[in-house]
C-alpha cells in the first residue's frame, strides 16, 4: 500500500472509531435526558430529589494544555500517522483491544512533564493540531462544556511543519481556531485561547514566544500564562514578557500553588495574575485567603491531577483543600487540566466534587458561573453563556440558595449565594 492510501486509511480508521464513540455519546444523551425527564416528574409528583443531576449543568473550563489534552488512543493514532514508534516507557496497552494508556509515573512530576514532550513530539503538522483541538473540545462539548480557554503552547508550534518557526506557529494557530470555530458551529461551545510562557525552558524562549505574538496578535488569543515547573525560575523574572502582552489587551492566569506554597501565589498576584492556575495551596495562609476573596480572584482547580500529581494529596497524606476553599468565600472553578495524560473530561470532574467533596448540585452551578465571570471573554458573550447557565436551573438549586445564603459562615459566601438567588429567580 502507498503512503498516501495507508495515511487516508488510518485517518479512515480513526474517525471511524471516533463516530462509532459519538454514536455512543448521543444514544446515551438520549437515554440522560429521559432519565431527567422521569426525575423532574417524579419531583413533580412531591418526591424529594436528592439525586444530583450533574449532565444537566452547563460546564466551563478556564485551564486545559492542549498538548496535554491528547489521549493515549489518539495518541498512537498520531504516532502510526506520522511514522513514530512508541516505546513501552510511554504507551501501554489496556485489556480493551484497540485502547491505551500512559504508562507514567504519577508520583515523579518530571516524568510528567517528560511523557507532555513527548505528547507535543508526535504532532508534525499543522492538520494534527486541528485534531488534537477537535477531539478535545468534542469530547467536553458532549459532556455539557459551554464555553473553554485552552493553553496552547507557541513554542511547540513552532517546531511543528516545514517552515520557520513564524510560519509554522502561525500554520498551527489556523488549524486550531479553524476546529474552534467548526466545534461551535456543531456544537454551539466557545473556546479561546491563552498563550503560555514554559517556565523550565527559560526567560529567552519566553521573550521569543512574546514578540511571535506581538508581531502576530490573533482575536482568539485573549490571555497569557506562565506554567510548567514551578520551583524554575521566578514570576519576577516574567514580569517584562507579561508587562508588554498585558498592555496589548491579554489577561494573566498563572500557573502558583501547586507544587510550590502559597508564597508562589502571592509572587503570581505581584506579577499581574488576574486568576491563578491551581492556587490550592493559598489555604495555607490565611492572609492570602482574605486577599484572594476580597480581590475576587479565581483559582483554576484541577481535581483529577492534582490529585495525580501533588504527592501528599496522592499518598493520602492530606486532603484537597477544594471544600475548604469555596467554604471561606474564594472563587474556584473545575478544570481538565490536562485531559489526555489523566484520563479526565469535565463531567468526571463535576461528578468528583459531587463524590468526594459532597458539593451540591446549586453549588456546581455557582462554580459554572463563576467561571464565566472570570473568564478573559467579552461581556455580551459572558451574559450569553450565563443564560445558558440558567436554563438547567431548577427550583431545587433557587432554594437552596435562598436557604444557604442565610446560614454559611462566610460573609463573601453568603453574599454571593444572595447574588445567585437574585440571578436566578430573576431569569424564571
């Protein structure tokens, strides 16, 4: 067989097997939906419904790398597309026939960021991140994603193509908003994008990565974030990089308090950081929690990795401050993170504040609109978004709120639960 007939044969079978998975998604949607159909009557008949619907609720997420979101399936899709054989350090196979997973070492955060190089490795071309962007965003999208910020990283793409670097980043940034801009017209989800700076690989890349975006803004790019390694280099030393994108419209959300204590989140807040990527351990000063609240400042919680990647949550050595957090008044959402490496969608991440941490499901929806409160997109887009938000409100999430707001300890908490209550019995 050709190249060119085994390439189109495997792109073949790949979409196949995605159309078969979303063939699966829709008939369970359907199934979800009678199932709601069922429960509201059931409320309608007097039962109480202590069973939290969690598909219902519209979800966002602000914090999701894009090299990170691949999965291990499309993961060796790329691999065999492009001609790359993957060793056993990286992939292993699962007892479903034609599934994978990483093979990773969840308690080593540098061969995290190992098997991530890799991941970005076995994209080669610019069509690859149209389907590592579609895939994401269709898998999130079925799971009731209405509105997403993904990371992407410049200094990858720029690898990624025949060309120089400018031309290869700006060859990739097309294919990617191109599936943004074909999810939302299947979907109805909006996505944007924030530009990362990678911390380990050093102030002279980042200001590489700075002036690419200078001399090529892009409407899709609304904000700017420092990740990778935190205990590299200093938010200072990011400062003029970041200074130059604020001033060009861009917002900061950076990447503190994950690894790193909560001195790191303040370092992220005197850099400019309107939000903070993970920030979980800001509960370790409370000085910080005041600030936090009273600034209004949301932390990006990642439940599924950072209970992969932070070692005492993993070893049960402490727990994840998530319940903690949203008690004092602090404003949080729930994000991927890095979708593919830790096998995660967003509804998993709902059901795990749901299972773990006993959030209700009126809390979910605060957490939904939070999110798009903080959110780098335009006003008129938000109030969209929002209303989408409302129309999955029942009467249940309205009295909770108008009962909670009367009796939760903190006072940002309680005035917030009465601005929800406004919102939302205004809207019915």
């Amino acid at each position: 067989m050709s190249p060119g007939l085994s390439l189109a044969f495997s792109n073949f079978q790949y979409l196949r097997h995605r159309c078969y998975r979303e063939l699966l998604v829709l008939l369970a949607s359907i199934l979800a939906v009678r199932v709601i159909t069922l429960l509201c009557k059931l409320l309608a008949n007097g039962i109480s419904l202590r069973i939290i619907i969690v598909f219902s609720i519209s979800k966002v997420i602000l914090h999701e790398h894009l090299e990170g979101s691949v999965t291990a399936n499309l993961a060796v899709h790329l691999s065999r597309k492009n001609g790359i054989v993957i060793s056993d350090e990286y992939i292993r196979r699962c007892a479903v026939p034609g599934d994978y997973d990483y093979a990773w070492d969840k308690s080593d955060f540098a061969h995290f960021i190992k098997i991530y190089d890799f991941i970005s490795s076995l994209i080669k071309t610019p069509e690859d991140y149209y389907l590592v962007t579609a895939d994401f965003i269709s898998r999130n999208a079925q799971a009731g994603m209405i509105y997403c910020e993904l990371l992407i990283s410049p200094d990858h793409m720029m690898r990624v193509g025949d060309g120089n670097g400018e031309s290869n980043y700006l060859a990739c940034l097309y294919e990617v908003t191109r599936a943004i801009k074909d999810a939302e017209e299947q979907y109805g989800t909006i996505t944007r994008l924030h530009v990362v700076l990678i911390r380990h690989d050093g102030i002279e890349r980042a200001a590489a990565v700075v002036d690419l975006f200078m001399n090529h803004p892009d409407p899709y790019i609304v904000g700017v974030n420092v990740a990778g390694h935190e205990g590299m280099h200093r938010f200072s030393d990011y400062v003029p990089s970041l200074s130059m994108l604020y001033q060009q419209g861009l917002r900061g959300s950076l990447h503190a308090g994950e690894i790193c204590g909560a001195e790191s989140v303040k370092e992220a807040l005197a850099a400019g950081a309107s939000r903070i990527g993970h920030g979980i351990r800001a509960i370790e000063c409370p000085e910080l929690i005041a600030e936090l609240v009273e600034q209004e400042v949301l932390l990006e919680v990642s439940l599924t990795s950072n209970h992969l990647l932070i070692n005492d949550i993993q070893q049960g050595n402490s727990t994840h401050p998530i319940r903690a957090l949203y008690d004092s008044g602090v404003r949080l959402n729930l994000n991927t993170d890095d979708a593919g490496i830790c096998s995660t969608d967003i509804l998993k991440e709902y059901q795990f504040a749901i299972n773990a941490f006993g959030f209700q499901r009126a809390e979910l929806i605060d957490i939904s609109m939070m999110a798009i409160e903080a959110s780098f997109v335009a006003k008129d887009i938000q109030k969209r978004l929002l209303e989408k938000i409302y129309t999955a409100v029942i009467s249940d999430d309205v009295d909770f709120f108008a009962i909670a707001q009367k009796s939760v300890h903190s006072p940002a908490l309680r005035a917030r639960f009465a601005r929800r209550y406004e919102q939302l019995t205004s809207t019915r």
